[in-house]
C-alpha cells in the first residue's frame, strides 16, 4: 500500500496548480496596462503570437520575436445624429423699454390736422405690453392713439378743462421689431399742447 507518497504527490500537483492560477489571475489583471495599450511578441519563423505584461517585467526574444504593441480601445466612430429638442426652460425676467418727451417739449397740436406724434419708441422682435400717456394743455376735444405702423392699437379722447392727461394701452405683436407711437390731434380747437409724454414696453412671454 502506497497510499502516502500518492497524497503527497496530489497535493503537490494541487499547490502547482493553484499558483499557476494565481499567476494567470495577476496577468489578466495587467493585460491591458493602465493605458489601455497591449503587448505582444510575434515569432519571425512560425508566425505566431504571444500576449505578454511587461508590469511583470516579461519582455520578447529579439533574436527570435518581433515586440507588438496595440490599444484595446479602437478608432473613434463617427457622430452620431442629433437628439430631439429638449423642453423649454423657465422664462427668465422680462425686458423693459422707455421714451419719453420731456417736460419741457411741448408739441403744438394744431387744429384739423393729421395726428402728431408726441412720443415714439423703437422695440426689438417680440410681445410686448406698451403703455403710452402725454399731458395736454388747453380747452376743447384732443383725441390720441396707440400706433404700430399704421395699425392703431388704442385710442382715447380727453378735453374740456386747461390741463389733462390722456393714456392709452394695448399689447402688441413684433416678429421683426419695429416703432409704437403715440400720435394726437385736436377737433378743431387751436392753441392745444402736448407735453411730458411717456411710452413704456415690457416684453412677456407670449400674448394670448
């Protein structure tokens, strides 16, 4: 019975085993380097190739072997097409535009004529609220508008005492930009006056 020398032997075999293990698991584990590049000899007689970590300090047979080096990670592709547009984001504060004539601008509004503008104010593409006002002195009817081009946003009628103030407002829609205007005419009276005119524009978000 020879049973000992067997055990022996199988334990033997089962240690070599297990550090050949170890030693593939330490190559896997360095095979790509830390660049991501792989070494490698090829045989100039055979052909064939061997993968080698040279962080172990393996190296090729020059005499016999050809050193290989490679990237695991390959060319990059080309781009891919563009995602669908995400959702607007939250308005951020609104813009704001102001003209005005001055106090002491005082625009002679005079009898049956064309209207004259009082007040005017250039605006970029967009929506806006615009609110518009200009004092009048003298007695008799004075009508004023709220103009974009020759498109009338409002209108409003004042008169009958010595010194009054005439607003107007409306909303207004500008793809391209453009000018509103405030423009005043008198029902035939004469020796009317506008002055201290305003116009003011705030952009929103859209108008509904």
């Amino acid at each position: 019975m020879n049973l000992l020398p067997r055990r022996r032997v199988g334990w033997a075999m089962l240690a070599a085993l297990m550090g050949a293990l170890a030693v593939g698991g330490i190559a896997w584990a360095t095979i790509p380097d830390s660049s991501g590049v792989i070494d490698g000899c090829y045989t100039k007689s055979s052909g064939s190739l061997r993968v080698i970590d040279t962080s172990a300090g393996q190296s090729c047979d020059t005499k016999r072997e050809s050193p290989l080096r490679w990237n695991e990670t390959g060319p990059q592709g080309p781009a891919g097409a563009p995602g669908e547009t995400g959702p607007a984001g939250p308005r951020g504060p609104s813009d704001a535009w102001d003209a005005q004539s001055g106090y002491n601008n005082r625009i002679h509004i005079g009898a049956y004529e064309t209207a004259v503008t009082v007040v005017s104010l250039s605006l970029p593409p967009g929506d806006f609220l615009v609110l518009a006002k200009t004092s009048i002195a003298g007695i008799g009817g004075i009508t004023c508008y709220l103009r974009e081009g020759y498109e009338t946003l409002d209108t409003s009628t004042g008169g009958a005492s010595a010194l009054t103030t005439i607003p107007v407002q409306s909303t207004v829609h500008l793809p391209s930009g453009g000018a509103v205007y405030m423009a005043c005419t008198t029902n035939g009276v004469s020796g009317v006056m506008a002055f201290d005119a305003h116009i003011n524009a705030i952009e929103v978000g859209a108008l509904h």
